[in-house]
C-alpha cells in the first residue's frame, strides 16, 4: 500500500487482506554469518548480559523441491549474545543428517511434518526397514545441565554448542516415536519432563524425565492408548502432568503404511471431545480422563492447582484449521489465518467437572511467562504474539487477573515468540524485559527489539542485514 503525505486521524479499518502473510517471512535464507556488534537504537539493558538462542526454519526449497508447511523448513540457530550494552548475532543451520542428506543429494531426503519425499511403494516399504526419521530441530530448544538441545517432534534432540552453534549428536534417546519440542524443567532434579507416544502392537502415552548429566531417561509415568492424539505440549503443576489429548488423532498403522505425509494422517473426530488426563508426578498413577467440548491446540500456557481444582492455560482454536493455514502455499498467497483464544480450563478430579473460560479477548500465540518464577504456580501474567490481520503483528501482554491486555504494535512490523528475561534481583512478575524478533516488511530485514516486560515499551532495538524467517521458539541462557 503506498503511504500518503498526510495521514488520516483516525485509523482506517482494520482490512484482514491488507497486511497478512508478509512473504518476505517465508522466503528461505541462505547466507550465515557472525557480526561483532549489531548497531542499536536506544540503549540496552547493561544488566542484560547472555544469549538469546533461537532455532527455525530457514530453507524451504533443496534443489527444484519445496517444502509444503511452515513447520517443515530446515534448521537453522539463530544467537544474539548480550554483553556491557552490545549484542552480537551469528546464524548457522543446523548440520543435521536431514540437512546434510539435502545438501548431499540436492533433494529432500527425510519426512518432516506435511512433506514426504519416499513417492513409491517401494521406497516406503524400504523406508519401513530403515526409517528415516528426521532430526531437523526446527522447532524449540532447551539448556539441560550444561548442554544445549534442539528439538523437534521426531525423537532424535539434537545437541549443539551455543557459542559456535556447531551441531554435535543426539542429546538422549527418547521412549517414544512421537515426542514434543516443550519439555518442561523439573525444579527437583533440574532435569527435563517431557512426553512421548510408544507406537508399535500396542501404542501408549508416556512421561519421562532425563537428568542433566545423563542420555537415559527414566519413564515416569503411562497410559495405554489406541488412537493418539497430535499433542504440541503439555502442561505441569506441583503434583501433575497434564496431557490435553485433542480430538485430533491418528491410526498408528495409517502412519507406517498410508504414504500420506506425516500429519495428514491424522483425523478430527469432533465427537470424541477433548480429554484431559492427570498424571501423578511421584506414583506415576493416571486420573482421569475429564471431558469437555472439542477444541485444538498447539501451547500450554501454564497450569497450577488451586483448592480443588488444576487450572489448564491453553491456546486454543475450534478446530485443527490452523494446520492447514500454516500450509507455505497458503502463507505465501497471503491467506489469513485462525486466531487463537487464551482459554483456562478449570478440573476438578473429585466431581469430574470441566469449567472453561476465556481470560482475555486479544488473540494471543506463541505464549510465554516469567518460567522460573510461575511455572507450576499460581501467576498472572503471560505475553505472545497477537494478530489483527491475518498474521502475527503484535506482542500481547496479557493479565490474566484483570483480563485485559496490552499491545506493542508498528505499522509493517511482525514480531515472534516475546522471551522474557527477569531483571536481575527483581520484584515484580513482570519486571525485566522482552526479546522478540521482528521483520519489518518494508525493509526486508530484521531486527532484535527489547521491550520493557511491564509497560511494553521500547527500550532498545538492534539491526540484523538481512530477514530472519519466520521461527517459532527459542531461550535466553545466562553465561
Ligand atoms: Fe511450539
């Protein structure tokens, strides 16, 4: 849209074609590099001092092929390192055997999320002899001990060292053939909890745990299960691990043998309705499920008890539309997509009763909290990304105690994952600071914006050459 020498007073409305799906988001990026020092608006925190560590998809095509979804872009790590009020940036993919495969053969070699390269029967049966699965941690990454792991949701974690971002092996094995790239940290051992589906003759739900200094995980918890549900995370409180099975579920025989990309085998039964399963952490002992009306998600947002009940904070949408938005083909038209909703879902294990509310009206994404402080616990506050028109625009704040919400938003900005960073000896929740990735899509670069957590204000922004495509997750690691 051209801009005009004077700008209307009042804002124009709100047109969902206008700005959705900035293309420039989805356009691979090819070029890795190290910068000393990013040039920086307004001046960094000086106590602000570590690496924000991100992963992402950033190559969607290898040789004449192209990828199909978001989710399916090969690897890259992304680190902004902060020290005496400068940040450096370096960038590299991820030297997984996926992407290595690529670069080999100049074709796509493993199935990820809604691409699959074995074309005939052939192929697939020799692939069922010696699966392929892919290890290209696109999607999240976590510091256990003192080892940093990439993550997706196949069960190869892939380790790397966060200041080469050199890639370096399979971090621990995982007791499943399905996991989530959303552990959780267990504040006891200061190990990791995360879920896995065991499939095969007899299919179940797993929970394990993997101590920092070890590659074998303990699994702590299970429950039989016929048709798995697709599950992107979970939740956990003091005494619980939450597992929220959406009625978006597979047939495990359909995955080995249908030659349908990995997630279009999976099937929306509305009718099942959504079953939330409680999973003592100490005996492992299952309760539940507890039922209430279908709905889909991707993140858990928190949880934490509270007198009778266990409050589940979720992202949710009616239905797993959301998938298919996310198809590149769709993005790239500049098609909108479905808007998640903050919801809690109140349980009550003794009456069985589900309660469900919505805590805020902005649409709110890619959640994040003040971990260390509220994980588990009673909380107040969570911040996303919001959207308004047809794609993610905005960083949300949302107060879950009052339900309302505020915004940091600029005309042709589109903003990831907010990570909070508490400030040092803080007071507050929300006192410390945001760091969110932006394209601007009028330039067609992008840039580390630091937000104050609690005003949303700006308070530094530093400038990468080129665009950084659109990722999904990442952490700040103090050093
Ligand atoms: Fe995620």
């Amino acid at each position: 849209m051209a801009t005009h020498a004077h700008a209307p007073t009042t804002s124009p409305p709100a047109d969902p074609t206008r700005t959705a799906p900035p293309r420039r988001g989805f356009d691979s990026l090819d070029v890795e590099t190290r910068i000393d020092a990013l040039p920086v608006e307004g001046r960094l925190p000086s106590w602000l001092s570590g690496s924000l560590l991100r992963t992402g998809p950033a190559k969607w095509e290898v040789g004449a092929q192209q990828m199909r979804h978001w989710f399916d872009g090969l690897a890259m790590l992304h680190r902004f390192a902060f020290a005496d009020g400068a940040v450096s940036y370096a960038n590299r993919f991820m030297h997984t055997r996926a992407w290595r495969a690529a670069a080999e053969s100049g074709q796509i070699e493993y199935s990820e999320f809604a691409t699959d390269p074995c074309r005939s029967l052939f192929q697939r049966v020799t692939a069922m002899f010696s699966p392929k699965i892919s290890d290209n941690a696109n999607v999240n990454l976590v510091k256990l001990g003192d080892r940093f792991v990439a993550m997706t949701e196949t069960p190869i974690p892939v380790q790397f060292d966060a200041r080469t971002l050199q890639t370096a092996g399979v971090a621990y094995d995982v007791p499943g053939m399905l996991t989530t790239a959303h552990p959780h940290m267990d504040r006891a051992s200061k190990g990791m909890l995360n879920y896995a589906a065991k499939l095969g003759p007899r299919n179940s739900y797993r929970f394990f745990l993997v101590h920092p200094d070890s590659s074998s995980p303990r699994t702590i918890a299970s429950k039989p299960v016929r048709e798995p549900a697709y599950m992107h995370s979970f939740g956990l409180t003091e005494r619980w691990l939450v597992l929220v099975e959406f009625p978006y579920v597979v047939n495990p025989l359909a995955l080995a043998l249908s030659g349908r990309p990995y997630i279009e085998n999976y099937r929306w039964r509305p009718e099942r309705g959504t079953r939330i399963h409680l999973f003592d952490r100490s005996s492992g002992e299952a309760v539940g499920p507890f039922q209430t009306d279908a709905c889909f998600g991707f993140h858990h947002v928190n949880a934490f008890e509270a007198g009778d009940e266990v409050s589940i904070d979720l992202c949710t949408y009616p239905d797993p539309q959301i998938v298919q938005d996310l198809y590149l083909e769709s993005l790239r038209e500049g098609k909108p997509i479905a808007p998640a909703t903050l919801e809690r879902f109140r349980v009550n294990p003794a009456s069985r009763a589900v309660a469900r509310e919505r805590l805020v009206e902005e649409p709110i994404e890619l959640p994040r909290i003040n971990y260390g402080r509220c994980n588990e616990r009673r909380y107040r506050y969570a911040w996303g990304v919001g959207s308004a028109s047809g794609w993610l625009d905005r960083i949300v704040k949302a107060d879950l105690e009052r339900g309302d919400s505020a915004v940091w938003m600029q005309e042709g900005c589109y903003p990831g994952e907010p990570v909070f960073v508490a400030a040092p000896g803080a007071q507050r929740e929300d006192e410390g600071v945001l760091l969110s990735v932006v394209l601007d899509a009028g330039e067609g670069s992008s840039s580390l914006l630091v937000l104050d957590a609690a005003t949303l204000s700006e308070i530094a922004r530093a400038a990468v050459p080129h665009h950084i495509p659109f990722g999904f997750h990442g952490q700040f690691a103090r050093e």
